[in-house]
C-alpha cells in the first residue's frame, strides 16, 4: 500500500488517526482511530451523511471517544 497513492484527505484522515494515537499514548492505529481521523478532517462530508441516515453525529463521537479511551496505553521513552 502505497501512502501516496491516497488522497490528499484520506492522508490527512491517516495522519489524524496517527496524532491521535500518539496523543493517547497508544501502541497502534485502530479502526475507531481511522474513523475519528475521517469525521475531523471530513466534518461536513461526514456531517452530510450521517444526517441521510438519521444518525447522530454527537452520539457517534460520544462511543468512538469511549472506544479509544479503552484501548490500551503504552508508556515510556519513543525511540
């Protein structure tokens, strides 16, 4: 899979989803962290679908928070 190949938001959405791994001191990037990665860099492309299908985007990100909060954390140095 080559990175370049992706689009300049399916980048962005890769790299939220990395800053947020390493925000919560977590050892790897999960699907949840892809998904909150895509709803930040694409709010009103998500924001768009989600009304289509009568889905709360609050309520969304409410289980996704809770989901990446109990996922396991590393400590220590990064080398």
């Amino acid at each position: 899979m080559n990175f370049n190949n992706f689009t300049i938001k399916a980048q962005e959405a890769v790299q939220e989803a990395v800053n947020l791994v390493q925000a919560k001191g977590q050892q790897a990037i999960e699907p949840v962290h892809l998904l909150a990665g895509v709803m930040k860099v694409g709010e009103n492309i998500t924001r768009f679908i989600f009304q289509k299908l009568g889905v709360n985007e609050q309520q969304v990100s409410l289980v996704l928070d809770r989901q990446i909060d109990s996922l396991p954390k590393v400590s220590g140095a990064e080398p």
